[in-house]
C-alpha cells in the first residue's frame, strides 16, 4: 500500500498539470502551454516521488527546477511578470495571459487541491531563502508583523492601477522592469527578515502579498498532513521540524497555523511512528 501511494500521488499530480497543459493548448492555440506546464508537472511530480521516497535533496532539486525555470526563462528572457504585478497588470487588460494564468492555477484555485504546495516546492523566492541557516524558526513569532503581507498586497495593486489610471506609456516594460526591482526587494527583505527573526520564512510568514490569496483557499485543501492518532506518541519532534509552525497532530482544519502548511514534509520524515 505505501509503494502504490508513493506512485499515486506523483501520477495525479501529473495528470492535473497535464490537463491544464492540454487544455490551454487547445483552447490558446499556443502550444508553450503544452511545454510549460508539462515540464512543471513532471518537475513537481519527481519533486513529490523524490520526498515520498525521503529522498534527502528532493525539494531542493524541485524548487531549484521550477524556480529557476521561472526566474530565469520566463522572468528575465521572455520578460514576464510572474509576481503579484503582473497578475494585476494581465487582469486590468482583461486578457487571460501569462500571470493570470499562473495564479488562477497556483494561487488561487490550484490551493483547493495542494494547498501551498507552490511556496514549499516553485517559489522563487523561498528557494533561496531556505538555504539560508534558519531551517527551523530560532525565535518567537512575531504575530504583530502578519499585517504587513495587506499592506504589500494592496501596494502591488494601486502600483498597477496607478499606472493605468495616470495613462503611463510603455507600462508592459515598467512591468518588467518592476519585476526585476521587485525581486531585488524580495530576496533583501526576506534575507534581512530571515536573520532578524532567526526564522528562513519569516517574509512568507510576515510579508509575501501572494498569500493573501493562498491562505483562505488552502484551508479546503484536498491534500493535508493528517495523523493517526493511534500511532502518534505526543513526541512532539513534528512541531519542533515544522518551518511553519504548524500543529499537525489536529487533525481539525482550525490547527493551529493550519493555512501556513507548505507540505514540506519535514514532520513526515521526522515522525519515529510513522503517524503522519
């Protein structure tokens, strides 16, 4: 059963992105569609296979494909906004495009399924934040920062619609060129975070305006950490590994941080019971 479920889940994955890579295909008449959720899927689903088989690397290598794929040949060479800007930009036009596209499925309606599967295995971002040395937060939460991540958020939009509204000329290459600055301001920031609060994913936690729209849909998660409370012991080693601090030993949708699990699955290799 734990062979057929190590396959399972990395196949259906699979499945997802290639329907979605078909079916943008087709209906686009564009087939980048076809490669480009073909290579993630495939990426993801040997990330995912990679984990389940406690591969030590696998998310690394995971993110490193996506991220980097995303960074680097979407970002920079085919000049595409692929953060919160770009969504607003593509939304504004009303074309159903490049970034609309990426948070309609990562972001937005992909969470119902993974949840923030996107922030633990293709985010840009924390993939090179959690090579930083604070794996496993070294500090206290800092639950006053949470906020910030509205502020961010609103930002992003009334930088856009600023733009629109104001008749700026050339605002496709401004959007490109605030893609550039804004990683420059994502990596500083959650760099400086990440040492002031001892805490790798302190600017996704505190700061990241993506996760306002990944929060509340991750809740419906189908895919959860979930444990079996016959064989968990209370070690509590699960709590102590989690980046998020997430209590998975509730199995309740209300756990604490429960829409903060990015399905490391640290708590997974760590269990001595294999109760998760």
């Amino acid at each position: 059963m734990k062979r057929f479920n190590k396959i399972i889940l990395p196949l259906f994955m699979l499945l997802v992105f290639e329907a979605v890579a078909v079916t943008l295909w087709l209906t686009k008449n564009n087939i980048f569609y076809l490669f480009n959720f073909s290579y993630i899927g495939v990426s993801l689903s040997l990330g995912i296979f990679l984990v389940m088989g406690r591969y030590r690397y696998a998310r690394r290598v995971v993110q490193l494909l996506v991220g980097l794929y995303m960074l680097v040949f979407l970002g920079i060479i085919r000049r595409e906004n692929m953060q919160i800007e770009g969504f607003w930009y593509y939304l504004f036009t009303g074309v159903f495009e490049a970034a609309t596209i990426h948070y309609a499925v990562a972001k937005i309606f992909g969470p119902l399924i993974f949840g923030r599967g996107w922030c633990g295995y293709a985010c840009w971002t924390a993939m090179v934040l959690d090579f930083l040395p604070y794996k496993v937060p070294a500090g206290p939460e800092k639950k006053k920062l949470r906020p910030v991540r509205y502020f961010t958020f609103a930002l992003s939009l009334v930088f856009v619609a600023a733009l629109f509204l104001s008749g700026a000329g050339n605002i496709e290459r401004i959007i490109f060129w605030a893609f550039i600055a804004g990683n420059v301001i994502y990596y500083a920031s959650g760099i400086i975070l990440a040492f002031a609060c001892k805490d790798n994913r302190a600017f996704c936690k505190y700061i990241c305006p993506v996760t306002v729209f990944l929060k509340p849909m991750s809740y419906f998660s189908l895919f959860r950490i979930k444990c079996d409370k016959e064989k968990c012991v209370s070690c509590g080693k699960c709590k102590k590994v989690c980046p998020m601090g997430v209590d998975v030993t509730d199995n309740s949708r209300k756990r604490k941080n429960a829409t903060e699990c990015i399905l490391c699955m640290e708590c997974v290799k760590n269990c001595p019971k294999d109760a998760l």
